[in-house]
C-alpha cells in the first residue's frame, strides 16, 4: 500500500498527500518552499528561459536546477525543497541574474559597500575572497573577484525546512516509491512494473535512479489512471489524469503530483476549466465553461473567479471585477442586442450605489441598494 507520511528519504518512503500577484522577492526568501510553491512559480515565470538544465544527484540526495541564461542555480533536497540558490554575475557558463538580489546589493559593489549594505560580514577561514552572513535561518557567501561582488550562494538550515513542513505539505502529492513488488522488467535504471498491495496500485514504465522516472501509466484500484511523464516518483511534466470517483478528466502539466502551470479539465457535468494551475488551484488566467451556456474569462484565484474578467450569460456578458465568483467592484452589464446595459459598483453580485442605465438608446442615472431601484423624492 502507497503510505500518505511525510518523509525525509530519497528512495524508500512513499509521500502522499499564472499570473500570479505576490510581490518580488529575493530568492533567499524562498528557500525552504517546495518547488511548486506559487512564490517560486512566480519567480520561474519571470524567466525568459524557463528550460532548465536538470540534474539528479543521488547520493547527495539533491535535485538541481541550471538556469544558465537566467544566471542562477536552485538545489532542492530528497523532499523536493529549496535548500540552496547560486547567483551569478557572470561566468561558469552562467550569464547575468538581473533579478532582485539578497539583501539589497548589487553585482560589483566592492566590500566595503557589501558591508554597509548587509550589517556584520565574517571571513570564510578557508578563503579571503569570501564573506559569510550568518542569519537565523540561513546562510549567505558572498564571493568577491577582484575586489568586486560577483556570486552569491543562499543555504537554508535545517531549522528553516522544519518551519516550511506546512508549505511543504501544501506541494506535495502522491509519490511513487520502490516499496513495492516488481513483477517485470528493470525497476532500477530501464523499464519495468511494480504493483504495491493486491493491485492497490500498479506502475508501467520508465524508471531511474530507483523511481518511477521517464514516460508511463499508473492505475489504482479506485480506477485512478494517469498516463504521461514522472520525475523522481511524481505526475511530472505533461500527461493524462482520469479520476473515476470524482469523475473528471485533466489533461495539462502536473508537478509534484499536483495540476499546476497549465492544462484542462472537464467534469462529469460537462463543466470544464482551462488555464493557470498552482497547486492544484486554478489560479492565473483561464477560462471557465458552465455547460454551454455561460462561460467567464479572466483572473482565477482559489477556483474562483477572482480578479479582471467576462461572463457570458445567456441574457448578455458582464465585464470588470470579481470576488468569489460574483461581480464585486465596477462591472458592465450588456444584453446580447446591445439594447440594454447598465454600469456602476457590485457588492457581491449585488447593484449597489449609483448606476448609468441604457434601455434602447434612453440613458438614465439610477441608484440601488442591494439589487433594489432607490427611488429619491
């Protein structure tokens, strides 16, 4: 059976479990989030390359992550973890990080200005070139060439990724690891299947580094199907889930097991959603089909029309902002003839305040509280 427990093993436990909005931040900041986090999310999309160069290190118990025309390096642990960042100025095939840098510095600030900028710098005792900035959670080394600050590496402490558990939690979905019973082929670098329980769950595919790694499928006894590609023991990178219970069908990218940058699902009642994901979330921009007769397009946050957007109703669309699915802040209402339309301040779906009324080219200034015409004698 696929156990549902946090761990810290690379190989022998199971875990189970846009346009984004927040503000920029240095990546020391992110160390510790899972790497489906929407804080790191939002960081890889600022990325005009966003194809890293990957590489697994296993005993180092380390995934990393090259972005060499970004200019920054990501090292995650067994968990999936941000726990160390590399900055460049330049060189090591690295170009420029032109982003946010920690502590308010910049590429060539010599020491003197590295020291007023960031407080109390000690020496590496193994190397004068490098200043080190203790801090609670973690570490910065700042690396001088020339006298000029040119690399920066961010390591978190096992403190700050207890403190991250929930966050982890919140990324993590189900992993596929080798604690089952193999009935075929090379279940460790190749090809091969391994079924856990009584047919609980069966895995057929590729495998690396002693984990479901490559292109297969994946079925359970709930009649859960997932076929596409896996990355160290996860739904990772583009497949198909099909979900009998719950009856849906989402076609996308997955990280970490959870629906997240892009894809498609469709309901068994004919409602579908296609867009942003973080998390499992729709979340960023997309679109949202309500059968055939009403579709909303626009901001989505916590699966919820959240932010600038459309709805196409059968009676006409309404345009502007929305909160929790209604029309919240100023909206335009217009029929589908374009006759009619109404414009002014919604209070959760509701007309309230002042509103510019139109019925067949008579215009008139009306105010409503709560969807009810105010009449001021």
């Amino acid at each position: 059976m696929i156990k549902k427990i946090i761990s810290r093993s690379w190989l022998w436990i199971a875990v189970s479990l846009v346009t984004l909005t927040l503000n920029a931040q240095s990546p020391d900041f992110l160390l510790g989030l899972p790497y489906n986090s929407p804080e790191l999310t939002k960081l890889i999309l600022q990325f005009e390359d966003k194809t890293p160069t990957e590489s697994f290190l296993p005993f180092q118990q380390t995934y990393k992550q090259d972005y060499f025309k970004e200019g920054i390096s990501m090292e995650y642990n067994s968990d999936i973890s941000l726990f160390r960042v590399k900055l460049y100025d330049s060189g090591y095939s690295f170009q420029k990080y032109s982003l946010l840098l920690p502590k308010g510095v910049t590429w060539g600030m010599n020491l003197d200005q590295v020291q007023k900028k960031t407080g109390l710098l000690e020496f590496d005792p193994t190397n004068d070139f490098i200043g080190l900035l203790p801090m609670n959670n973690y570490q910065i080394q700042f690396y001088f060439e020339s006298g000029r600050l040119n690399h920066i590496v961010c390591t978190a402490t096992l403190p700050l990724l207890q403190q991250k558990l929930d966050d982890l939690i919140a990324g993590t979905g189900l992993r596929l690891l080798p604690n089952g019973k193999p009935t075929d082929g090379n279940v460790i670098d190749g090809v091969g299947t391994m079924r856990w329980g009584k047919a609980a769950a069966i895995y057929k595919g590729e495998w690396s580094y002693g984990l479901p790694h490559g292109k297969g499928q994946y079925i359970d006894s709930m009649g859960n199907q997932y076929e596409g590609e896996f990355k160290l023991g996860f739904f990772w990178g583009e497949g198909i889930y099909k979900s009998k219970i719950e009856k849906y069908t989402y076609s996308g990218t997955h990280v970490m097991s959870k629906r997240h940058f892009q894809g498609k699902i469709v309901y068994g009642n004919k409602n579908a959603y296609e867009g942003q994901w973080i998390q499992d979330n729709m979340e960023g921009q997309g679109k949202y089909y309500q059968g055939e007769s009403y579709l909303y397009i626009g901001d989505m946050k916590n699966n919820a029309f959240n932010g600038k957007g459309m709805l196409t109703t059968p009676e006409g669309t309404v345009t502007g902002s929305f909160k929790n699915g209604k029309p919240h802040g100023f909206c335009k209402q217009i029929s589908n003839d374009e006759q009619q339309w109404a414009e002014g301040n919604y209070t959760n779906g509701k007309k309230n305040g002042k509103f510019k009324i139109s019925s067949n080219g008579l215009e008139r200034n009306v105010t409503y509280e709560d969807d009810i015409e105010i009449i001021i004698k």
